[in-house]
C-alpha cells in the first residue's frame, strides 16, 4: 500500500501533550487541492446565505478508500443586523456526498438563527465524508457513519503493519473529520474577506454525535474557538464509561454501539493497543488544550448510546481546566436523535451563551458559577446546588426531573433496548417537580436542593437531577442549565470485567 503523505512522527504517546493530532491538522502537503467555489446567493428575511462546495483534504491515497479527496456544501449565512464582534457559529454536520446533497430540515433554522444570533452562521455538511468503500474490505461495501469510524479503528487495532512510518496514526476517522473542520475555518475567513465583509476570526463550533465527538477534538487543536457545543456527545473517558456501561447494563453495552461491538472492540478494552488508540481520540487525553475554553453540553436523557451519567467520570477534571466554564443542558423524555422542539430548544440557549460570552470583559466574568454535590443517606437521596457569580441574571427558578429503570437488573434509561434480537421501546418516562422560582439581588447567590425518599429505589434504579433556569437582565432570554444525575442505589447490578471477558453482549 502506497501512501501520498509522510507525516512528522511526534514522539512516543501519552495521555496529555500528544502531537500526532496537531501534526495532522496542520501538515499541509495537500494544500494545493484546497478550495471553495460559490455555488448560489440566497437572499431572505434579514439574512443572506452563501452556498459553497469546499474540497477540503486529502486522506491517504485512493489504495485505502474511495474517498481520499473530501469534498462539502458550505452554507454561510450572514444576517442585516450583524455584529461584527459576535464570533461565527459553526455546525459541524452530516450529509452524504452526492449530487443531490443539500440542507437538512432540521438544519435549516441555523441559517435564519443567524439574525437572531447576529452573528454569521456556518453548516458544513458531509462530515464524514461518506459513503466510504476501503480496499480490501472483507464485505466489499459501502460503510456510513459509526460503521465508517469503527472500521478505521479495526485498522488501527489490527492491520498497523499495513501503514508505514507509524501513519496508522492518521487512520482514525476523526482525525480526517477533525482536518475538514479546520480547513472549513479557513475557507470561510478567505470568502468572508473576499467579500468585504467585517467579522471576528473566533468560533464557537458546535455538532451532534460523531459532529459532537469531532468538536470536542478542533477545539483541542485550533486556537480560533472559544466556545464549543458538542450535542450528544459526552463520552470523555472513553475506557471507564465503557466498563461503567458494562456494569450499568448487566453485562453488556448498548445495541446502538453494535458497528464498534462488532469489530472486538470491548474485548480489547484494556489492551495496550486500544490504550493508545484511546489517547488520540478521547477528547479527555487532550484536556490541557481546553484551558480557559467554554463548553455547552447538550444530552438526551433516553440516549440509546451514552449512559447519562457518563459525565460523572471526568465533570470535576474538565470544570478544573476551564475555571468552571463548563456547563450542560440535559433533555428529558428525548433519545439520541433528538426531537425538532429540543432542537429549537438548543438554539434559544446557545443563543443565550454567546450573548453572555459577548459580555465577557478581560476582567469580568458574565457566566455562572455552577457547583452541586450529593448527599445520600438511608433514608434520602439529595442535590445540593450552589449558583454565584449571578449579576447578569433578574431571576432564577430551579427544576427537579426523576425517573425509575424498568427494573433492578440494569441501570439504564434509554428510551429503547435490545430484547430477543428485536429493538423494544421502554417504559423510562421522565416527571419534573417545580422547587423554587425568584427574583435575584445584586451580588445574590442561590442554595437550594432537592431531596427525595430513597424507598422509591427500593425496586429499581431512580435517576434525579436539577435544572436551573437564569433569565437575562433586560431580556426576555433564559439560559437553562442542569446538575449531574445521582443514582440510587449506588450499586452496579453487576461487577466490572477484566480482559476478555469484558466482550460481553449488546442489550
């Protein structure tokens, strides 16, 4: 197998510091295929949108996919009332590459968020680039999304010897999807320029699932973002979260995490080879890139991939790096795909998070601060959530949602589950219980809690969590985030595995 591109070798890996990444990202032989051309100018209610296709990088050579040159649909929007300062927003989005390939519905409102925002918006689509066909597949198909990233991670596990001078680095599929975005950046700045336009060369970079996962990892490698929004996507200590599911399930993980299930890969959870596969594509091994950044988390409490309390293994680390400018917005009663009212319910927040970072001064600080912590006893189970840093905001009120497993044999709430080969919808509804609502002083903090009978456990799991909702001074905007979820009992139904036992089975 022949290979176009040689790339620096950074040196022996570990969890922080790593340049293969950055090495990546930012080698630039391939640059001479880089480019945009404008496709169409739309004019609407207050905004205009540009479309372009932008060929983005060149991954490997054709000896390893079809689809070593990628290619997307840009859609620029620029809005009438534009503040030049506001940083641009960018959704990382999916998309196949084909002729016909255009906008989504349920991306479409981002184009028009534009004038809500007033800030330029940016959709770049066909991340990953896909459908994907690699030589030498055993199935001779076509793969998409999550069969694409698990088939690169078979390559790296397996077949290192195929890739010379330690390119096998390059494999994983994020690190194309990471590269895209970057030049993504670049190209819009070079049209954006070429039309005279004045903007802030600052993102705020968003994305959900695999888009949230890529998030994360620009974020660790391009200066220009400020703030990110990764959209169900929180599985940061990849190897804990998967043992935790293991144990939370029964045994087992997730059907919706079938296509990296079935390449062996929880059998090798603890081998030296998926350590290191690990350090390049867990957001948490780059963590030291993330200092000073801001993130907003959006979940789904009914997942089908995630567990919801994945966040529970690495909040406190990354709250560290960011001087607790880390928050999360959990939806209940929604899986993994999301519903069109919990979209447009993202955007009325992420819109409430760039105008506070826009308030942000050099030596004031315009979020909250946000601490909680648990108290369990024999008879209660208990929140207490702390709020300061409050002088943006007129009032607050504070939210408590819970819900129950179907039973004591797995801690799971998915909104759907795998049973006797066939795909079953779940009982996990979510109730919400109103604990306060109130002016704010100046200066004011909040301390409140929720406290709940620990006997409703007695059968199965329950699941508790908070919502605070912080209406803007002189606005009619709110910004609604959410505590951890704390669990009882605080038992596994299972113990945790070792080697390779940890196979286990899809649930």
């Amino acid at each position: 197998m022949i290979f176009k591109f040689v790339f620096t070798f950074c040196g022996l890996l570990s969890l922080v510091g790593c340049q293969y990444l950055e090495n990546f990202v930012n080698d630039n032989s391939d640059l001479s295929i880089v480019k945009h051309e404008l496709l169409s100018i739309n004019s609407s209610q207050g905004f205009t949108t540009y479309t372009l296709n932008l060929t983005s990088l060149q991954w490997f050579s054709p000896q390893l996919s079809d689809r070593s040159v990628w290619w997307h649909n840009v859609f620029v929007s620029v809005p009438d009332n534009l503040d030049e300062k506001k940083p641009i927003l960018y959704l990382i989005d999916d998309g196949r590459n084909e002729a016909n390939d255009t906008l989504s519905e349920r991306s479409k409102p981002f184009t028009s968020f534009s004038v809500q925002c007033k800030c330029i918006t940016v959709i770049q689509r066909q991340i990953p680039n896909q459908p994907i066909k690699f030589t030498g597949d055993p199935e001779n198909k076509y793969r998409i999304e999550d069969d694409i990233i698990a088939t690169t991670f078979a390559l790296y596990l397996y077949n290192k010897t195929l890739f010379p001078q330690e390119t096998y680095n390059y494999v994983p599929l994020l690190f194309p999807m990471v590269k895209s975005v970057k030049r993504g950046f670049d190209e819009t700045i070079k049209f954006l320029k070429s039309r005279k336009i004045n903007f802030t060369e600052k993102f705020v970079v968003g994305g959900a699932s695999k888009r949230g996962w890529t998030s994360w990892l620009v974020t660790a490698v391009d200066q220009r973002i400020i703030a990110t929004v990764p959209i169900v996507f929180d599985l940061l200590k990849w190897n804990e979260n998967f043992h935790n599911q293991y144990m939370s399930y029964g045994g087992g993980y997730s059907y919706a995490l079938f296509d990296y299930y079935s390449i062996g890969s929880t059998q090798l959870l603890d081998t030296l080879n998926t350590r290191e596969l690990l350090k390049l594509i867990d957001p948490i091994s780059y963590i030291e890139k993330y200092r000073g950044k801001k993130f907003l988390l959006f979940t789904a409490n009914n997942d089908q991939f995630f567990l919801p309390q994945n966040t529970r293994a690495w909040w406190r680390d990354l709250s560290i790096q960011t001087d607790n400018q880390v928050f999360i917005k959990r939806f209940p009663n929604v899986d993994h795909f999301l519903s069109d009212e919990t979209r447009l319910a993202m955007l009325k927040n992420v819109k409430s998070f760039l105008d506070l970072i826009n308030r942000d001064a050099d030596t004031t600080r315009t979020l909250p601060i946000f601490n909680w912590s648990f108290e369990n006893s024999l008879l209660f189970g208990k929140i207490e959530a702390k709020l300061s840093n409050l002088n943006e905001f007129e009032s607050y009120s504070l939210k408590a949602y819970w819900s129950f497993s179907e039973n004591k044999e797995k801690i799971d709430f998915r909104g759907s589950f795998l049973l006797n080969s066939n795909i079953r919808s779940s009982n996990v509804r979510w109730s919400d219980y109103s604990i306060v609502q109130d002016k704010l002083m100046p200066n004011s903090t909040i301390e409140n809690s929720y406290k709940t009978l620990r006997v409703f456990s007695l059968f199965r799991y329950m699941a508790f969590y908070v919502d605070v909702t912080l209406k803007l001074k002189n606005s009619d905007d709110v910004f609604t985030i959410s505590t951890d979820f704390n669990i009882m009992p605080e038992y596994y139904p299972v113990g945790d595995c070792h080697g390779k036992e940890c196979f286990g089975n899809l649930i």
